[in-house]
C-alpha cells in the first residue's frame, strides 16, 4: 500500500442521502430553470469499462474507493459481452478502461488485445495510475501500450513532489516521473499517435483552475526538471462523493463546497457533460450514466433500457434520462469538467 489513508467508509447509500439532504434538490431545480430537465443521454459514442477496484495506490480523493484489499475484478465473461457490444455499436468510437487499476485485471491484455483486432481504428483510452508501470510485473506495459496505439491517461495533480505524494502517498511523485520518462522513451507525448495526457484535480475544496494555463505550468516544469513531455493537460473538479466527501465531512467544509459549486454554476457545460454520450460499465456489467453514478450504485434505471452489458441496445440506451443528484454540480462547475477535462 502506497498511502496510509483510511478506506472510505460511507456507504453508497449514506452518500446520496448526504447529497440530497444538503441541498435539498438543487441540481434538479437548476436544470429545470434552464429547460433541461430531464438530462437527456444522446447516442453511445464511449464505452467506459471499470475493470475493477483493485489498485496499488489509496489516494485521498479516489471517488471509486480503490486500493490493494478490494477484490471486485471484472470478469471474461463480462469482458467478452464488451467485445460483442463494441462489435456490433458502431457509433462507439472509444473505449475507455478504468479501474482501480485497470492493469491489475487478469484479463487486461487479452481485452486490449481482442479490441484492437476487432476494431483498428477504435480510440481505446488507459487511464493508467503510472506507478504500476515501475513494477517489475507490469514494466514492459509502455511497449505493449505503444504496439496496441493505446491513448494514455494519468493522474498527476501536481508536479512538485511535496503536492502529489501528500494525495497520492508517499513516494507516488517519484515513481510517476519514473513512468513518464518510460512512456517519453516509448515515444509516448513525442510521436503524435502516442498521446499521453495529464490530469489534474485540486487537492482541496476549489474547483479547478483555467486548463490552458495550468497546461503551459505543467509542460514548462516538467520539461525543465524532468525533460518530460505529454500532450495535454485535463482540469477536473473533484465531486463530492466516496473518500473526497469523507474528507469534506472530515473538515466541516461540505456546505461551504456545495455552496462553491452552485454558485459556479455553468449552464453551458449541460450540452457536454460525459454521461451525455458515454455509458459506464461496471466491473459485475451493470450498467451507469457515468462512472460517478456506478460509485453511488445508482444504474440506468428506466424499464425500456439496457441496464446490463448483456442486454446493451443504443437505440434504446440513446434519449434515455440521466439519473442526476447534487454530486453533479461537480461536472458543471466553472469551465466544467468531465474525464476528458474542462467542457468550455
Ligand atoms: S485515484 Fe486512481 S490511483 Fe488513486 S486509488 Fe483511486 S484508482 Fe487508484
Ligand atoms: S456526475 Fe456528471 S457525468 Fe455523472 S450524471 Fe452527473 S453530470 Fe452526468
């Protein structure tokens, strides 16, 4: 274990009823003053697969709770109805495998593996936590992420040392620099059909600064320190939910934060939201609006739609509602922000 941080220990159901109560209805009654309610799902153009909630890291603000003691682990057999679904969906343009760890699932090659012979052209997206490219199990992952033209994705929220270690436990700096150099050797950040992005959440209750600056901070400090390149940088507001609403109630500080959001509240972020045209996969199948939704265990649930990888229609799954709480003032705060950084 990298951190010592406590597991969360709220479970899915005292969060949501700490969400509505302190803000009775809120977000709800925001999207009705601007004719958006109900938040309406366009066709499926992501699938974003949880591969589990196995990591080698605890870090302070993780929203699915990870860590080494968790045991939920996709299946083949789930696995394999995502090769159906990817095979037979073709507005699904990426696939987007998260964990946990993603590389920690048994089946996580063979997966990478099968989509890339299924589908050449897919976009498929690791978010990859960096430190487990540096041990010894798991080294020659750049290669193989190279060979399977894999975008990557990683959390680095700071790039001074004292910042990262103090979210992400103690040593987790050093080891993420040594994982980029790697990914910089692969030729990842360098050649233009490896990318390789940063993200970035900030480490208390503000919500995210403007992308494009922060963008120039990183790629300068980096470069100069590191020598370390990467293509860009992806701004996320942390919701207030699992470990980051444990530390918000930990500090007395959940009002003050929703408060913050609300009042941030950006209207034109409702078009671009992820849950929009993404649909989120749970490590047992079940199916989510997005990967928030999955860590609150509130699935689609509307009796005409799919709500399992085994019963997955885009026709059916498109115009669907959304399921909404207060946690998405997160996604609409400021520039907004979603798994591929600000929205505007
Ligand atoms: S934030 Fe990412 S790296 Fe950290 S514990 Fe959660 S899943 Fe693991
Ligand atoms: S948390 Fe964000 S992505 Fe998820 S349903 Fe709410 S607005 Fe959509």
């Amino acid at each position: 274990m990298e951190n010592s941080t406590v597991l969360n220990k709220i479970s899915a159901q005292e969060q949501l009823s700490i969400l509505s109560e302190v803000k009775k209805d809120a977000f709800v009654q925001k999207l009705n003053e601007y004719g958006s309610l109900p938040l309406k799902a366009d066709n499926p153009e992501i699938l974003q697969i949880n591969l589990g909630k196995m990591c080698n890291q605890t870090c302070t603000h993780c929203h699915v709770d990870a860590g080494p003691t968790r045991t939920e682990i996709m299946s083949q057999d789930v696995l394999q109805q995502c090769l159906h679904i990817i095979e037979n969906n073709p507005s699904i343009h990426t696939v987007d495998l998260t964990g946990g760890a993603p590389e920690m699932n048994p089946h996580f090659r063979w997966f990478i593996q099968e989509v890339r012979s299924l589908k050449p052209e897919l976009e498929i997206i690791v978010r990859s936590n960096l430190t487990i490219l540096t041990s010894s199990k798991y080294k020659d992952y750049p290669q193989f992420f190279k060979e399977n033209k894999i975008t990557v994705v990683s959390s680095l929220p700071c790039y001074t040392k004292e910042n990262v270690d103090k979210q992400r436990g103690n040593g987790v700096f050093d080891r993420s620099i040594k994982a980029l150099l790697k990914l910089n050797e692969a030729g990842y950040g360098k050649d233009e059909t490896l990318q390789l992005h940063l993200v970035y959440n900030p480490g208390g209750p503000s919500i995210a600064p403007a992308q494009e600056a922060l963008q120039n901070d990183y790629k300068k400090r980096l470069k100069e320190d590191f020598g370390i390149e990467f293509n860009q940088l992806f701004t996320i507001t942390n919701l207030p939910i699992s470990r980051f609403l444990e530390f918000l109630l930990s500090q007395n500080s959940l009002e003050e934060y929703m408060d913050k959001l609300i009042e941030n509240f950006n209207p034109q972020t409702l078009t671009g939201v992820m849950c929009k045209n993404t649909v989120s996969v749970g490590w047992d199948g079940t199916l989510y609006d997005c990967d928030f939704n999955q860590m609150l265990e509130l699935p689609i649930k509307n009796k005409i739609v799919a709500q399992t990888v085994f019963d997955f229609d885009s026709e059916k799954l498109s115009g669907r509602n959304i399921i909404v709480n207060n946690h998405c003032f997160g996604c609409t705060a400021g520039a907004g922000s979603s798994c591929q950084g600000a929205l505007v």
